[in-house]
C-alpha cells in the first residue's frame, strides 16, 4: 500500500515538472512563435503600453502624437522603410521619440516593428 502511494507521488511530480519545463521553455515564444509570425496579441499589448499615447492605438497618432508631428506608421513613407531601420529607430529613439533599447528586449522590439508592419495593412 506504501509502495502504491509513493508511486502514485511519483508519478504526480513527475507530470508536474514536465508541464512547468513545456511552460519555461515556451515562456520566450510568448511574443514571438517558433515559425517567426509574430503573436499578435502580445505585439498589439505592447504597443498599447509603450506606444500608442504617441503614435495612437492604429498607428495614424494620438493628439499628443500629432501634436509633436510624428509620422502616421500605416504610410506608405514608414512602411517602405526596411524592418532594421524601424528596429533602430525603436532601439535608438528618433527626434523626440526616446529610446526602447534600455527597456524593451530585442524580441519585444522585433514584435513591435512587426506589429507597425501589421497596421500598414489595415489602413
């Protein structure tokens, strides 16, 4: 009966551990999928809270954003520019726009510049 309960213990650990390392192990894919598609619901969380009281929730600007005469995201002059020139622009800051790269990770901004690329088609 010991035996029983010990394995039955066991076995209850063991299934946990393996649920928590699948969970730590995908924990980084949380913005960014293993096929490279960006998770569109963090993407679009993250700009709500680091971007949009500028640039606005779709991109055309806020009236803060507008005021400072930032460029609408979803236009043709932002969407042509190449994806490293936007992941620079987020890292370094451009004009009055400050820099991310001290408080956003690499994949954070990636999914951002990802999530700019998704408003130029919804225009």
């Amino acid at each position: 009966m010991r035996l029983k309960k010990t394995r039955n213990s066991v076995v209850r650990t063991s299934a946990i551990l393996a649920a928590l390392a699948v969970a730590v192990l995908t924990l980084p894919r949380s913005i960014l999928r293993a096929d490279g598609a960006h998770d569109s619901a963090a993407s679009a969380t993250l700009f709500r809270s680091k971007c949009a009281m500028c640039h606005g929730a779709d991109g055309a600007g806020s009236e803060v954003g507008k005021s400072l005469n930032i460029p609408d995201l979803r236009s043709p002059a932002v969407q042509k520019l190449p994806n490293t020139e936007l992941v620079e622009i987020v890292s370094n800051g451009k004009g009055g726009m400050p820099a991310f790269k001290n408080s956003l990770s690499a994949e954070q901004i990636h999914a951002l510049v990802m999530h700019v690329r998704s408003l130029g088609r919804k225009k």
